[in-house]
C-alpha cells in the first residue's frame, strides 16, 4: 500500500513540475503516472550506478552534481515514455529541482513511526 502512495505521490510532484517547468509537456495523465513509475524504477536501477561512477565530481561540486544527475533521469525517462517529453537539458534541470523540493516536502508521506 505504502509503494501505491508513494508512486501516487510522485505522480502529483511529476504533475506539479509539468504546471510549473515551462519546457515539460505532457499528453495525458496516464501518460504523466507511467513516467512516474518510470522515473522510480530508473531512480532505483539506474542512478546508484550513475552515483557511484560520478562520485568524484560530486564530492568535488559538494553534491551539487546531485543536480545535473536528477536531470540525466528525467531526461532518460522522457526518452521512453511517449506523452511525456522535456525541450532542453536546462528545463530538465529546473525539473530536477522543484522536484527535489517537493520531495523534500513529502518524503515522510506514508511512513510508519517507529516506536521507542
């Protein structure tokens, strides 16, 4: 149940982040939730091996590299989700932010406290 909430979650943050990202477009809802799932199962695979590989260079920028590699995510799941698309790397960056700051926001969202 929680897994559903969180691709929910990330399906609104996806949503608020094509409203509010001028170079985002998407062409329908179901469009925008398969790119939420896409975008979770590629933050899963895929960017701890990018992480890993570019840790110089982000120990190097202070984990503002963190950035740009959000941004290679979003642009790798608008690469196979049709409906979904970004015009520019740099759009793909801004993306990449707000949804970081979403996420900040609700990342406790459908956790269980733990008891003491």
């Amino acid at each position: 149940m929680r897994l559903l909430l969180r691709w929910f979650i990330n399906t609104l943050a996806l949503f608020v982040v094509v409203n509010v990202v001028p170079g985002f477009h998407y062409r329908s809802i179901a469009s925008l939730a398969i790119a939420a799932l896409v975008l979770g199962l590629l933050n899963a695979l895929i960017r701890p091996v990018l992480f890993v590989l570019t840790l110089p260079i982000t120990i190097v920028t202070l984990g503002l590299f963190l950035l740009v590699l959000n941004a290679i995510v979003l642009e790798m799941a608008a690469w196979v989700v049709p409906g979904f698309s970004i015009d520019a790397f740099r759009w793909a960056i801004v993306g990449a932010l707000v949804l970081a700051i979403i996420s900040f926001f609700t990342s406790h969202i459908g956790e269980r406290r733990r008891e003491r």
